[in-house]
C-alpha cells in the first residue's frame, strides 16, 4: 500500500477545492431534482448516515496518523538509550577499543540528528549512505576485541552495540510507517459524497451558499492536520530529536 507523498498544504487545497465542487454539483442537480417533501425525511437519513460515516473515517485516519507520531518519537527516545549504554559500556574494552567506539558513537550520534532536522531529500540520501558506513565500523570496532577475548563483558558490549543498531532499523521503519494511500481515498470520497449530498438537499440558495464553505473547510482542515502529523519532513508538526540533543550535550560536556 502506498502513503500518501502530497504536502500537507496541497492536501488542505486539493480537498476543499473538491469538497467545493461537489457540493456546487449537488446544488446544481437540486435545481433539476429537488428533494421532494415526501422523502426528505428519508433523505435527511441518509445524509446523516454519511456525515456520520465522515466523522468517523475522519477520527480514524487521526488516531492512525497520532499513533504512528507517537511511535516515531517513541523510537527516538529508544536510539538515545541504545547510544548511551553503548557510549558508557565502551569503557569495559581496552583503552584503545574504547577510545575508537566513543569516537565513532559520536559521529553517529551527528548523524542521527541531522536525520531528524533534515528536510532535503538529497541530504537524506547522503545521511543515509553516512549511517550505514558508520554501522558498519562500529560494528567492526566492537567485533574485533570480542573475537579476540570473547568474555562477558565483551558480549555485553557488543549486545549495547547490537541495541544502536536495531533501534536505528526501527526508527527507519517508523518513519517510512504513514496511513495508507487507500485510506486517504476512502476518506475523500466519503467527504466529497456527503458535500454533494449537501448541496442536494440544501433548501435555498442562501443556505447552499454557506454550506459551500462550512463543511468544505472543516473539512479541509481536518484532513491538514492529519496530514501534517503523518508527514514527517514535511509537516508542521515534527518529532524533535530532543533525548538525542540532550545525550549529545552530555557526552560532549567537558
């Protein structure tokens, strides 16, 4: 299933405009159709129905777009664990390992922040390619004295090691983790059915007119802010790598 890759700003723009037309469609087909008196009642039926059937997608596509904020903030927090133990178990090695470790752990460390604050695709690619060169040197560095001594201590370095190295899988998976691009058309189709089913049924012209803007917009809004939320470089409203800025402050404090 593939996520939906439009800017939250085009997502607001696209949706109202649509929601807009529909719900001018739906007046223009009530001044050929009207709604006659003896089935508004079942028309208002249906039009509740499909309102509430908005609302309810809606909430859904929020609790979809919240949940998956959460888990990448989530994991931020776990890589900043992993990367402390890791940075503090360096010590049980030789000077010389440990020395290595803490050096390339911070240069990771660089790396992951600037993964979070980066909104270039370009860079991405590049931080990218920087991360896994580090894994791979770091995992070397902790490889080496294990092999050499295979002790407790040294399988418990290296388990700190496995730790970073994991939770950096997660986190990819987290991000790349957005509500999928067929639960954004169930939505606009049902917000874009219940605006036409609105201009349909609207009694005057004047009462067309403001529901034209109302619901469009509420509408519109809502589905901006789900996704803002589910974007992650994108959007308004980001994970910011605040464990991560704190361990590097600590490690780097003189």
């Amino acid at each position: 299933m593939m996520p939906v890759t439009l800017p939250p700003l085009l997502v607001f723009a696209l949706s109202f405009l649509a929601m807009t037309l529909a719900a001018w469609i739906g007046a223009l087909l009530r001044r050929r159709f009207p709604v006659q008196a003896e089935v508004r009642d079942d028309f208002g039926i249906i039009l509740a129905a499909t309102l509430t059937l908005l609302g309810l997608v809606i909430g859904f596509s929020f609790s979809m777009a919240l949940s998956r904020y959460d888990q990448r903030k989530n994991y931020e927090e776990a890589e900043a664990n992993a990367i402390g133990r890791a940075y503090v178990r360096a010590d049980l090695l030789p000077a010389a390992d440990a020395a290595n470790i803490r050096a390339l752990l911070l240069r990771y460390l660089d790396q992951r922040l600037l993964f979070y604050a980066t909104r270039d695709d370009q860079q991405l690619r590049q931080i990218e390619v920087q991360t896994g060169k580090l894994e791979a040197e770091m995992w070397s560095a902790v490889r080496a004295p294990a092999l050499a001594e295979p002790t407790p201590v040294a399988t418990l370095v290296v388990a700190g090691m496995n730790d970073v190295l994991n939770s950096q899988g997660y986190t990819q998976a987290a991000w790349r983790n957005r509500i999928p691009l067929e639960a954004w058309i169930l939505v606009m189709v049902i917000a874009v059915a219940a605006n036409a089913l609105l201009g349909l049924g609207a009694r005057t012209a004047q009462v067309a007119s403001l529901l034209f803007l109302v619901l469009p917009l509420a509408v519109a809004i809502a589905l901006f802010l789900i996704a803002d939320i589910d974007t992650p470089r994108r959007g308004v409203i980001r994970v910011v790598p605040q464990s991560l800025l704190s361990l590097s402050q600590s490690l780097r404090a003189p």
